[in-house]
C-alpha cells in the first residue's frame, strides 16, 4: 500500500494513535507500506527508521528512502549532486515570485525541491502562484499544505513504479495488488497508477481536479478515514485466505 501523509495519514498535523496503530495492523497482515509524500527528507528519515514501513518516497518522488539498523539509506531519481544544483537554482528563481507566501518550514531538511506553505490562502493565490512557477520552467504539485516545485522528469508516480519494478512487481501484478490512499490534487498520478485507489473524506473539495479520482472514498477524514480503509482491507486478505 502506498500513502500520502500530510491529512491522509495525519489530522491536523498530528499522528493519531489509532493512525499508528493501523499501520503496525497493516505492517502485521503482511501489507507492505510505503509513505509516498511531498515531504522533506528529514521527514522521510524518521518516517523509515521510526514507523513499520517498508520504504518512503519523498519530496514529490525526488528519492526512495529506506532503512537499515539505524542508517537511513537514499536512492536519488537521477543524480544526489545533481538535483541538489537544480534546486538551489530553482530556489534563487522561485524567492522574488513568493509575495505574501513564504518557504515552507522544513526547506532546510530538502535535498531536492522546493516547498511554499499555503495553509490559509485563497486557492486563486495558490493557482497564481503555481502558474508563475511554470512559466519558468517548474514541475509543480499542490497538496493540501504545500506547493511542492522542482526541475526534473519526476513525480509520485514514476518513482513509486521504479519501486515496484526493483521489487518484481509489473504489469498485472500492479493491478492486483497494489493500493494507494491519498486526499490531494498531487496525488493525480497515483489515482491513475493504481486500481485499487481510496480517498479519504477530505478529498471532496479537490475531486474536480483530478482526471483519475479514486475508486474508493472513506466516510472518515484524514487519519481516521485512513484506518477505516486499513481495516477494509485487512478484512478482504482475511476473507481470501484460505484456512
């Protein structure tokens, strides 16, 4: 199963216990997770070190992180040198766009992308914005805290199939058995990746924008509607498998 994390996993920026406690459900029915985030690096870090995931996709798909013993392990989609010049460049190039906008508060932990915190904007700015970005030259993303914006031929989605296909799993076996839950517009690509797609509730103001929406919609938001989706399918394994 692959995540997003900001008000999917999260509710209100927090972790709920129940929240955790789905993914250590998860993690004990033998479903492998996989945070799959606009989040930064430092927070993919403890995502993999602290959690019961199996791997984290950070920064847009920027990386795939994992962990051994108490070593965080990084694989960059192209070049770690590389796109850490493209940022700093993009960085420089999107300062004098922002206005009343302002970084987001973990830049500093990125290695790859730029973030801009737009909680409490109108979605005309945040569009604006995002244009701007553009036409100079940005891939970008929103989620529901952040426009997420980089240089390169990347996303969620095509780092998530890079994953799949280093563990073995193409083609059919991808329909069958891979599933992702997210609530935002950057989370188009994994909507189409994937048949088995869920929503939580939260998703309802976005699924205009989105050319895939997900199959499946929780009746709970964020967090809560993401247990409520854990459970849904840990009780279909249970009822497919044979005693």
């Amino acid at each position: 199963m692959f995540t997003d994390v900001d008000d999917t996993l999260t509710t209100g920026g927090r972790l709920l216990p129940q929240t955790f406690q789905a993914l250590w459900d998860l993690h004990d029915a033998g479903v492998s997770v996989i945070p799959v985030t606009g989040g930064s690096a430092g927070w993919c870090e403890h995502m993999v070190r602290a959690w019961p995931v199996a791997a984290a996709i950070g920064e847009s798909g920027a990386f795939l992180m994992t962990s051994k013993g108490n070593t965080a392990q990084i694989q960059f989609w192209e070049d770690e040198v590389l796109q850490a010049r493209r940022q700093q460049h993009h960085l420089e190039a999107v300062r004098p766009l922002l206005g009343e906008f302002r970084f987001a508060h973990d830049q500093r932990l990125r290695v790859a992308d730029v973030a801009i915190d737009i909680v409490g904007k109108a979605r005309s700015e945040v569009e604006a914005l995002a244009q701007q970005i553009r036409e100079i030259g940005g891939t970008v993303a929103i989620s529901s805290v952040h426009i997420n914006t980089w240089i390169g031929a990347y996303n969620k989605q095509t780092m998530s199939e890079r994953l799949l296909a280093q563990w073995g799993i193409m083609a059919q076996e991808i329909t069958d058995t891979v599933s992702f839950v997210g609530d935002s517009r950057n989370d188009a690509p994994m909507f189409a990746m994937v048949t088995k797609s869920f929503g939580v509730a939260n998703i309802g103001p976005v699924l205009e924008h989105l050319p895939t929406p997900p199959r499946w919609i929780s009746t709970g938001e964020a967090g809560i509607g993401f247990v409520e989706i854990a459970q849904a399918i840990i009780a279909a394994r249970t009822a497919s498998t044979p005693l």
